[in-house]
C-alpha cells in the first residue's frame, strides 16, 4: 500500500517504476480514470491516443474555411494538391473533427 504524504507525494514501488520504465526526472502523467488515479511516462503511446480522441471527441463543430479566407500557407498547400480526385469539384470539410481526425491535411473548402 502507498500513501500520499502532506505535500500530495506519492512514491511508486521500485517494481512498477521498473516495469513502466520510469527513472528519476521521468515525466509522467497523472490522470483520473474511472474514479481511479492513473500514473504513466508522458510518451506512453495509449495516452496520447486517449488524449487525441478527447480532443476530436470535444472540439466544437465548425463551418467550412472558403478558399479566399485562407491564410497564405494555407492556400499554397491547397494549391500543391490540385492533382486528384478532387481536381473538379468543391472539396469541404463540415467540421473541426474530420479535420483533427485527417492531420489537417484537405480539410478546407476549395472553391475557385
């Protein structure tokens, strides 16, 4: 059993540093999960898909972004794909998740 002293400290057993592969001046991340504390290395790879799925998941829905409102670097990227499928017609994307889900990649409106 591990407590928690006055300051909030927690020591985590040798063996389950071990097994976590977590060494002093590790970075970790403390989360709640389920009414129970959830202590991980930062680059633990299921962390940063639960944190990129609670950021789809609470990103607020957006109207598409037309092509004259793009920002410079913007529209030179639209403008180095316009060799597919897409060449003739109006691509959009309706909202911020399918553009968080996509890496951002043609993700905006294309009308020209």
């Amino acid at each position: 059993m591990v407590t928690v002293d006055s300051e909030g400290r927690v020591v985590l057993p040798q063996d389950v540093r071990e097994r976590l592969d977590i060494s002093p001046r590790t970075e970790v991340t403390v989360r709640e999960r389920d009414g129970v504390a959830v202590v991980g290395p930062e680059n633990d790879p299921e962390w940063i898909i639960e944190r990129m799925e609670a950021l789809i998941e609470d990103a607020p829905d957006a109207e598409p972004t037309p092509y004259e409102a793009l920002d410079p670097r913007s529209r030179k990227q639209v403008d180095k794909s316009g060799s597919g499928p897409f060449d003739n017609h109006d691509w959009l994307v309706t909202d911020t998740k399918a553009l968080l889900m996509s890496g951002g990649g043609g993700c905006i409106s294309k009308n020209r």
